[in-house]
C-alpha cells in the first residue's frame, strides 16, 4: 500500500496495517508496479486529431423554453455501431471450501487524476461483439480468469454533462473450483500496468475508506458499488 506526498505515491511498509494485508490478496504484478508511475507534463489540445481515443464537439440544442443554447460534449472516437462504448465487470470470486466470497479489483495508474485509481476490470467493446462477449474477454484478458455472467445492468452514463460515453455493468461469478482458474494469466497490452487483488466482499465497504485515505483514487464505479452495499446495510429494506 501507499500514501499521497505531493504529486507522487510513494511505497510504504506492508506490515503497518496487517489488516489490510490480509484482507488484499496480490493476484500478479505483470510489468512495474503502477505506483511507480508518473506525470510527466500536460499541454492544452488546440487539434483535436491530436488524440486518438477522444474528440470533442459543440452542440446546439433547444431547452425547455424554446430557447437555442449551446453545449461542450467530449466524445469517443472508438464507439462502435450497437452504440454501447464498453462494459464494466464486477468479478465475485466463489470458492468451493465454503471460504467468503471476494470481489476482484484492479490497480492502474491514470494520468488524468495523476494517481493510481482502484477499479473493475472494464473494456471497450471490439466491432460486433455483445456486451456479454466483451465482457467475458476483458475479464479473461486483464485477469485471467474465466467466469459466468450472472446479470446485466442498464445502459449506464458516466457523466451526462460532460460526455455521451456509456457502458454497461455485469456481475461474474468466478468459480474457484475450475482447472483453468487455479493459476490465471492476464494477457495484457504494452500500455496497460495493472495489478490485480481481492477483498472479501463483506469488507468492501471499509476497504475502500481505508484505500481512499492511504491516497488511493477510487473509480465511480467501484465507490458507488460500495455506497449501494452501504445504503443497503443502513435502511434494509
């Protein structure tokens, strides 16, 4: 684990909170470690055709009144024709020895918030692929791991003010008995870092807490997983 100083995360010993090294099991650390990561500089983009993953456009549209007003949208350059930009995997491993499930989470460093973000495996879908297909590959490609789609979300917007991307969230059940889940190989890009680990899901809601204060970046997803675990806990309905 790790604390905030200045711009940069820096290592700390693994035996000050024995807790947590208990509770996060390193599944595998493919290349270097994504706290070694940095940024570097940044610059404002005055073309566009600059990047390759993004554009951004200007939209005019009628409110309410009637009134003509004009928005900033940034856009994906990537999606596809079903018109879905990705999906997100909220993996759950079971295991047969009656051990309490764990959730499988991932560690990536992201240069927009210059830090290192706790997050689902997640992936843009590959021309004509389902969202389930999609799904299962990341899942596999990022991890390692085979598993079962147990359900489906919506169609998800990250933040409609600002963007039309969207995604679709499912739920994976990995099953821990299998063969071809007792040594997982992530099979990874030259520019992803990602190092995998698991929580018991009943502690998913204080470890993120603690993952936040020791500088961690929590993604929307994975905290808004752990609010909805919350919500459910306090009003019981």
């Amino acid at each position: 684990m790790y604390i905030a100083k200045g711009l940069r995360l820096k290592l700390i010993n693994q035996s000050a909170n024995p807790t947590t090294k208990f509770i996060t099991r390193k599944m595998s650390i493919p290349k270097g470690k994504p706290e070694l990561a940095e940024l570097i500089s940044s610059r404002p983009v005055v073309r566009t055709d600059e990047c390759k993953w993004i554009g951004l456009e200007k939209l005019s549209y009628k409110d309410p009144n009637g009134g003509t007003r004009e928005w900033d949208m940034a856009v994906r350059t990537t999606r596809q024709a079903g018109g879905i930009d990705g999906v997100g995997i909220i993996p759950i491993l079971k295991y047969p020895d009656g051990k309490p499930d764990e959730i499988l989470l991932q560690k990536q460093y992201r240069p927009p918030v210059d830090g290192v973000c706790i997050e689902m495996p997640a992936g843009l879908i590959d021309g004509t692929e389902s969202v389930q297909v999609a799904a299962l590959r990341e899942l596999k490609e990022e991890t390692g791991y085979v598993g079962k789609i147990i359900d489906d979300s919506p169609v998800m917007f990250n933040d409609p003010g600002f963007t039309n991307t969207n995604l679709v969230l499912l739920t994976v059940e990995i099953d821990m008995a299998l063969p071809e889940n007792q040594n997982p190989q992530a099979n990874l890009e030259d520019n992803e870092f990602i190092e995998c680990f698991t929580v018991p899901l009943k502690d998913f809601v204080s470890e993120m807490t603690k993952l936040d204060k020791q500088g961690y970046k929590l993604d929307a997803r994975v905290q808004s997983f752990a609010q909805g675990i919350s919500f459910v806990q306090k009003y019981k309905f």
